[in-house]
C-alpha cells in the first residue's frame, strides 16, 4: 500500500548528453539573454575562456574567482562585474563552488542562470545556497537561486579526476540515502533515489580504473542529477547535518567528509528505516546499506578516515556536542552517546557498526 504524501516538483529545464554545450547559445538566445557572464573556479578559467568563446557578441566575458564556500566578498567582487559589463546571465560553468557562485548572484541581482555542471554534486537541483561570511556559514532556501536552465555535458566529467570523481558520486549518493528515509519522502523522489544510487553504484568502480569511459561517466552524471534532484526536493537529515559540522569546524573537504561519514550514519539509522535500507542495498547490489556503501568507498579507493583528513582526535567530542545541539528531524532519535561513537568510528576509518533495535 502507498502511503499518504505530498510532493511539490521543482521547475527544472535539463539538456542531457555528450557535446551538449553546442546548444548553450541557442538556450542563452531562448532565456532572452543578452550579455552573459561565465564564472568558473581559476583552475577551469581555460575551460571557461573557451566557452565565452562559443558564445560569441553573447558574452560578457569571464569571473574565474569562484571558490568553496562561497565567501560573501567573492560574490560582492563579482555582482561589480555583472554591474560593469551589464550582464543579465551567468553560465556557472564548474562543481558545487562555482554553481554557489552564480546562485548567490542571482539572489541579488535576478540575473538568469544556466549552469554547466562539471562534478557530481547535485547543487544545479536544488534551491539551497549556503554562503560564508565572517567565517560563519550560513544556509538558505529560496526559488530564486534554482537556475533556469542545466546543461550536462558527458564529455566535460571526463575530466573529473579519478579520486574526485568517487568522493563527489559518494557525496551525489549520500543525497539519495537521505531522501529515501526523509520525512516529507515521497513515492516519486524515493524512485529516482533508488535509480540515482544505482546509476552511480554501477558507474563509479569502472571511472576509478577508466576515467575516460564514456558510457560509465554518462551514468555517472544522470545518476548525480537524479540525486541533486533528491537533494532540493525533500529534507535531509543526520548525514548532512554532520557533513556541514565537521566541513565548517575543521575545515574539511566536502566530498572526501560525505564519503567517509556516509556509511556510519547508514549504520545509525539502520534498525529505525528497514524499508529504506532495503531499497538502497538492491540499488547498491549488497546484502546490507551500510556495508554496501563502506565498500563502495574502497571500491573508488576514496579515504576512510576523518582523522586523514585533517580532523584532530579532540575535535570528536566537540562535533558530537554541535550535532546534538539545534533539533532536526532524523529517523532514529539523536543519542549522542551513539552519535559520539559514530564519529569516533569514522574519525579512526573503522568499518560502519551493525546496530540493531
Ligand atoms: P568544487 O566545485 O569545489 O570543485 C572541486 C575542484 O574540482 C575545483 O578545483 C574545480 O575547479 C575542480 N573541478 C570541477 N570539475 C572538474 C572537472 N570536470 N575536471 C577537472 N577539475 C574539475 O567541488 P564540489 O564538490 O562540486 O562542490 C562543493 C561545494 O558545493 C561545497 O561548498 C558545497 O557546500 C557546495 N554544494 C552545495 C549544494 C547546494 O545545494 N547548495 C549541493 C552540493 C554541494
């Protein structure tokens, strides 16, 4: 029997497959843009320049400056930008970072916003943008940051590299583990979880030995849409919470910490969502969620230690009391005695605990 449910779809435009950044001047054309200004992170300012290329009298030229977190006085650098060359587009050209960017633009400006996702961390999905200032992190959710249009282009993951490529799909996965035991989940969202997380259970072992495999770097990248979409369309809970802890406290990776952290919260929350679990090991192709997800990790040769990291031993106790202090909705209630040993466990790279009700 189908429970009762709400389900509130997001408004979404995506273009899907190899070579399609040929078609982002005619979506540039079809939005009614006439100036637009591709940001990207320094280390993709070629890729950028040639795209502002492709763009021809549409461009406004290229912002390489995006960086994690996005810092407030990044985004007030660029918005000067946007002023100055009169842009009323941005093409966030990039991963998580550089779609931050052009999302916070966008808050401020209206600008419209294609954005070109180049990793698998599922931000073009969701109306959520987190900002830093002060060195305070700060998060939000409104309409105005979604983009009008994503363009995923196959031929621009290949060059994700290997390492990167494992820890970002992890981190696309661990969208979809949380969206299939959420409390507003519903029976639409919880499909494309389990098709996201086998897409990328599939894809991902083959990229860590053949990056260049286009067939698996294809559904890498579905699979990582099908997982932002989880992202931005139900609430997440202990696993994101403690991602966003331990990133902000101690300054850690965010991919790299989703990756190790993931398959013991999968194991916290076991004995309280079995039907979830059930679902995400056939999509894993395991007997058990968390242990399934535990060598998913070694498959992709990702790290499996907080501590590896750059997390110092004191700072378990200190995450254990920020994730226990504001209230948020998780299937099994936060212990934190439990949540303490969970982190312990992943700070140490132990393999998940087996709990049981
Ligand atoms: P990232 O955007 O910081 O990229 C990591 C590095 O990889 C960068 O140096 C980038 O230049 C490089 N890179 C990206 N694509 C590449 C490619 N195809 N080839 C070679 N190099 C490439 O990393 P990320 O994990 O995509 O994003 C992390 C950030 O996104 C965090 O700040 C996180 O909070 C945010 N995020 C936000 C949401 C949201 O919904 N608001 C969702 C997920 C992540």
């Amino acid at each position: 029997m189908v429970d009762a449910f709400t389900y509130t779809g997001l408004p979404a435009r995506v273009i899907f497959g190899f070579g399609t950044l040929s078609r982002l001047k005619a979506e540039v054309e079809r939005l009614g843009a006439q100036r637009a200004l591709v940001l990207s992170t320094p280390p993709q300012q070629p890729l950028a320049e040639g795209v502002s290329t492709l763009l021809g009298e549409r461009s406004a030229g290229v912002f390489a400056d995006a960086v994690m977190h996005t810092p407030v006085e990044v985004t007030e650098r660029a918005i000067q930008v946007v002023r100055d060359l009169q842009t009323d587009c941005t093409i966030a050209l990039g991963g998580g970072s550089t779609i931050g960017l052009g999302k916070a633009i966008a808050l401020r400006t209206d600008c419209l916003q294609i954005a070109i996702p180049t990793t698998y961390a599922g931000s073009e999905m969701t109306p959520i943008l987190g900002e830093m200032k002060d060195g305070v992190k700060t998060t939000q959710r409104t309409l105005r940051v979604l983009p009008e249009t994503v363009i995923y282009d196959v031929d621009l993951s290949l060059s994700l590299p290997p390492g990167l490529s494992g820890t970002s799909g992890i981190n696309a996965i661990a969208h979809a583990v949380e969206a299939l035991y959420a409390q507003d989940r519903n029976p639409i969202v919880s499909l494309m979880a389990e098709e996201g997380i086998a897409a990328l259970a599939r894809a991902l072992p083959i990229i860590a030995e053949h990056p260049g495999d286009r067939s698996a770097r294809a559904d890498a990248l579905y699979g990582a849409w099908l997982c932002g979409v989880c992202l931005g369309s139900v609430g997440m809970a202990l696993h994101h919470k403690l991602c966003h802890t331990l990133g902000g406290a101690f300054d850690l990776p965010h991919a790299q910490t989703h990756t190790v952290v993931l398959p013991h919260v999968t194991a916290y929350n076991a004995p309280y969502a079995p039907k979830a679990m059930a679902r995400i090991a056939k999509a894993l192709g395991a007997q058990d969620a968390a242990q399934g997800l535990h060598e998913l990790s070694a498959r992709v040769g990702a790290q499996r230690a907080l501590k590896d990291l750059g997390m110092p031993r004191e700072g378990i106790e200190r995450a254990a009391d920020l994730a226990v202090t504001n209230p948020y909705w998780n299937p099994r209630p936060i212990e934190r005695g439990a949540v303490r040993d969970l982190i312990a466990r992943a700070w140490a790279g132990d393999p998940p605990a087996t709990e049981t009700r």
